[in-house]
C-alpha cells in the first residue's frame, strides 16, 4: 500500500499487491472497486497489463479503474503518467512491454454488499430473445455452459444490496431454475472453494470473485482461451461454437460468458467496444486444445474476435492488427521507451510484429 485519498477517492498501491489484499484493505476503511474478476488472487500489475476482466454490462475491465501509472522503462526512468497525458491510454494496458510497473493508483467508490444466486439449465433459446435481460439481470452475471447439453448449465447472478430494499431473485429465470445448493462453476467439483451463493448478503469482495483467496483458485491443472467479440453479436457467437459442441466438450471443464464495457485503452480487448467475452477452461491437453482453437477462431471470425491476451489463441500477427486501430500508436510508445527491445519477449515479437 502507497496511499489512501479519501477527497480524490482514489487509492494508490504497488503493482505487486493482490486484489484479495488490496480489497480487504479498501473495505475496512469503508471503500470497494468498482469490480473484481473470478480470482482474487491475481495481481494489480499483471491484470490491468492485460485487460483481465470480471462481468457485468455497466462495468468495465478492471485496468478501466485505473487513474495513474508508474513503471521504469528501458533507460532505467521512472514514467509517470495519469489521464492528462496522451500516453496514459496506451500504457494501462502494457502487455508488460514498457517496462516494470512500480506503482497504480486506482478510482474507488463507497463499499457495498452483494448477494448471489445460482440458476441451472438456462435452455439456449431463452438467448436469443432476452439476452440482454439475461446478462443485464445482475450488477455482474456469468453463464457457465460445459456443451454436453442445450442447455447453458448455470447463470451467476449477482446483485448489489441498496440498503432499504429487498432483493428480488425469482425462483424462474428465463426457464432456468434457482438452485438450491452451492454450486461450482464445474458441477462436479466441491463447491467449497466458491464465493457463498443462495442469496446471502456479503461484501463485494467476497462475492464479486466466483472463488475465495484462501484456495486453489478454478478447476487447478488447466488450459485457458478467451475471444471478445461485440455485445450486439454475442448470441450469433454462442451459437456459432454450439455447433461445435460434441466435439470439444470431452476436452474442457466449462465456458464462461461475461460482458464488458468499451473503454478507450489502446490494447483493451474491449477499446471503444461493449464486448462478450467467450471463455473457456480446457484440460490441460495441449496438443488437443492447440488443435481446436483455429477451428473456434474461424467460427468466431465473422464477429472479428479479440483474444484475451493472457491466454491461448493462435490468431496471426496481421489480423490481430486489423482489430486494433491503436496499434501503431501502441508500438510507436514502445520504441520511445524501450527502443532497443529490452523488455519484448517472443509472445510480443510474434503477436505485435509478427516475427
């Protein structure tokens, strides 16, 4: 921890620290970010380098909350940079190719509490005439589909508590039905690990996340992909990897959909764009999954997909180009600062210069 401005509401933090700890510190002083992603073990520096997300139509991805940077470039200068400055927006989201991040300051907002329920077996119809409803239901709402059905296999709704008024979750939603019990986003596994659920009040860093700090987080040995695609074609892309359904569900654990508001950081997967997010959790079968993501590209292509650039994809130099009108901009903030290429390693070489 740096500091704490109560007037700017603003905190400012080392880019090492962890979201779990950097929310438990924010709420016992009566403060909360505006949003977390599923793991709240990730760390401020690596998530905002990447455009690592939670969900929820009026959110943004969590280096959205960002209002200041510091990090060391090549020449060994400490940069800092805040919203006044042009460079501000395509150094957020860095790629770690600037350089180390030393310090963030973040936009925060008065705490809050949040309850979440889990519905199961949304039929896939539903999508198609309510969608925005479906994922507009909540503060943040998650579907989780394993594709062994027609079914999306759980909806994670999670509402924020307005002091004063009742919460309402109904026991039907859009043909899915409230559960019962705590469930895990993958069925089969123990469920203890999970956020609490079943409607019970919580601060949002205990139900904002799907997982607690103190366990493994998700399913543990495994393989990640994640395509953005605009909002407006969400549905179009579901169904589009539906057909693919029998093929790729032995291999994975689930598919999560999330939303994202547009911003307007250069390298954002959401920059200047409201996106649905198509994530999936593979086994860890590399050879296999390799195999399946062109397959999964080429299905999404019409909705010119952007790929979460923490995780798998194989989608070439040229065309990710084309999905990023900043690019150039992007490159030409990395040659001032690091002009020798200090700080590039073979993912940015390959994914940015097509080497």
């Amino acid at each position: 921890m740096v500091s704490l401005d109560e007037e700017k509401l603003q905190v400012t933090v080392q880019g090492g620290i962890k979201y779990g700890e950097l929310a438990k510190y924010l709420h016992e002083r009566g403060y909360a970010l505006h949003n977390l992603a599923s793991l709240p073990h990730i760390t401020v520096a690596g998530t905002i380098s990447t455009a690592t997300h939670g969900s929820g139509v009026g959110n943004g991805n969590l280096s959205s909350s960002v209002s200041g940077l510091e990090f060391v470039n090549a020449a060994g200068e400490l940069v800092s940079l805040t919203k006044n400055d042009p460079e501000f927006f395509g150094a957020v989201v860095g790629l770690g190719a600037l350089g180390p991040i030393t310090q963030v300051t973040l936009d925060i907002m008065p705490t809050f509490e949040v309850a979440q329920v889990v519905y199961l077996d949304l039929p896939m119809e539903s999508l198609k005439e309510n969608f925005r409803e479906i994922m507009g239901a909540g503060y943040s709402v998650s579907l989780f589909i394993d594709w062994k059905t027609s079914n999306v296999t759980e909806v994670w709704v999670k509402k924020k508590v307005t002091p004063g008024e009742e919460l309402q979750f109904p026991e039907d939603f859009y043909g899915a039905k409230k559960a019962s019990i705590k469930m895990h986003p993958v069925p089969d596994l123990d469920p203890e690990s999970c956020s609490e659920q079943l409607g019970v009040p919580g601060p949002w860093f205990e139900r904002l996340p799907h997982f607690k700090m103190k366990f493994q987080p998700s399913a543990g040995k495994e393989l990640q992909s994640e395509y953005f695609i605009p909002f407006e074609n969400g549905v179009e892309g579901l169904f589009a990897i539906a057909e693919m359904a029998k093929q790729i569900h032995p291999h994975l654990f689930i598919s999560e959909i999330r939303s994202i508001k547009a911003d307007d950081l250069w390298m954002s997967t959401s920059y200047q764009q409201d996106s649905i997010a198509i994530h999936t959790t593979w086994k860890q079968e590399t050879e296999k999954v390799m195999a399946f993501l062109p397959q999964m590209e080429e299905k999404l292509a019409p909705f010119h997909p952007r790929p979460h650039w923490a995780k798998l994809f194989t989608i070439p130099a040229d065309q990710l180009a084309a999905l990023y009108p900043k690019l150039e901009e992007f490159k030409a903030l990395l040659a001032k600062h690091d002009p020798k290429g200090k700080f590039r390693n073979d993912f940015i070489q390959q994914h940015l210069y097509g080497e």
